[in-house]
C-alpha cells in the first residue's frame, strides 16, 4: 500500500533456459528496464494472466501484449537484444547465494 515500496525480480527456472521457454522472463526484465512505473504494474499484471502465457506458447509475438502509454520501439529492441546471461546469472545466484533449488520461489524483504 506504500508508494515507497520496491519490487524486484529473480528468476529461478527450473529447466534449460532457452529463448523459447523465457519470454515472460525476458518480457518482465525488460519492461523493469524501460517502462514507467505506470505502465510498468498493467503490463506486468497482463503478462501474469495464464491465457497470455498460452499464446506466447503458442508463438504469438510479446509485443502484441504491449499495453497503450508503453514506449513499444524501446521495449521491443530491448527485449530482441537481452539475451539469456541476464537469467542465467539469476539462476546462479538463487540457487549459489539464496540456496534455493532450481524452480523453488522465495520473498525477500530488505534483503532477508
């Protein structure tokens, strides 16, 4: 209910990270890295939507589930050139520093 509250993102797959199986992944560091905060809470709730995972599944482009106000040209070259090191590296230090096993959620407040 805070408007000083932060929210971050670790991703921890549980299978080999590939450009097919990490489009929510790499769509929601992507828009962490160039959406407003506005734009930022509508897309991430539209991305969250199961029927949104299906499609992206199913081949559909992620920008198709850009929604209006989103800088869509920066999103969309960002998202083309992120890569998967970005994961990768989420997934070593969840599983090195976090000790978490590879799939397994966490919540961390002020750093706990």
């Amino acid at each position: 209910t805070s408007s000083h509250t932060r929210v971050g993102i670790l991703n921890n797959p549980s299978s080999k990270i590939k450009e097919d199986n990490t489009a929510i992944a790499r769509g929601i560091l992507t828009a962490f890295l160039t959406q407003n905060n506005s734009n930022l809470k509508g897309f991430l709730s539209k991305l969250s939507k199961e029927d949104t995972a299906k499609s992206l599944a199913a081949g559909t482009k992620i920008v198709k589930f850009l929604i209006p106000g989103m800088d869509g040209d920066t999103f969309e070259k960002k998202y083309n050139t992120l890569g998967l090191d970005l994961i990768k590296t989420h997934q070593m230090f969840c599983q090195e520093v976090l000790k978490l096993l590879p799939g397994q959620m966490a919540v961390m407040s002020n750093g706990r």
